[in-house]
C-alpha cells in the first residue's frame, strides 16, 4: 500500500470516527499530493519519498506558522497548527538522535575525505539526500559544520 492510499483509508477512518481535526489534516496532505500528481502530468503516480517530502514540507510549514502564532500570542491557532503537525508527523520516519546523526555525518565526512569547512558543500550534498526524512537540514548543517569546524 502506498503513502497516498493509506492516507485515503486514513481520511475514511477519521470520518467515521468524527475525527475533525484529523479529518482536516489528512484532506489538507492529499490535496497537496493531487496537486503534485497534476503538476507533473496526467496519470503520473507519486512515489513514496515523493509523498514523504510533501507531509515534511507541510510539517515545516505547520511549525513555522505555530511560532508565528505563538508570538502573536495567538494560543488557539498555535494549538490548532501544532495538532496538525502532529498528525503530519505521524506519517514521517522517526527522527534520528544527536548521537546516531553524528555518527551518519563522521561517516560521510570520512567517504568522501572532507577536511575543512570548504567541503561542506560536498558533504552537505550526499547528507541531505542519506538522511532526508530522518533528520532536519538546520540539524545536519550544524553537525557538519561542529565536525569540520
């Protein structure tokens, strides 16, 4: 079963439970799958990783607006948007500790042989793609730039 299709029995499930703010985010991530699909031509199926980078993208923005919220002093939107997250989250990896990052990176930094902080880019490049989903860019730039510093 694909990501899009769990999400489509999730969306079923949410509405026989009266689920509303799951309902809401679900909807939200497959409208925004539809419009990927559309974007790259008729018939065209979303892979996997695809869809991943939509929902970590959608969490992204999720936070981004809650800190805004949060700022504002606006509690109920902050606790709306972060409940969203939540359930975007849900449907990502699980995150990787500090310890296991440092150990990908040092891994990465020793293949490709980096030295100094004008590799960065380099490591930056096959790091992002390895880790994409399991970690945060800010995290694995600041962890690169801690081990080559």
């Amino acid at each position: 079963m694909t990501l899009f299709d769990q999400i489509n029995n999730d969306i079923k499930e949410a509405m026989k439970a009266r689920k509303k703010e799951k309902l809401e985010a679900l909807r939200n991530i497959k409208k925004v799958m539809i419009e990927a699909k559309a974007a790259k031509g008729a018939g065209y199926e979303l892979s996997d990783d695809e869809a991943l980078k939509i929902i970590q993208k959608l969490a992204k923005q999720g936070k981004d607006s809650a800190d805004i919220y949060k700022n504002q002093g606006r509690d109920d939107l902050y606790a709306h948007e972060m409940v969203q997250v939540e359930i975007f989250e849900s449907f990502l990896p699980e995150k990787l500790g500090d310890e296991e990052l440092s150990k990908v990176v040092q891994a990465i930094i020793e293949q490709t042989g980096a030295s100094s902080m004008k590799d960065m880019g380099k490591v930056m490049g096959i790091a992002s793609k390895q880790l994409a989903g399991k970690a945060d860019g800010k995290d694995i730039a600041a962890k690169v730039k801690s081990l080559l510093g």
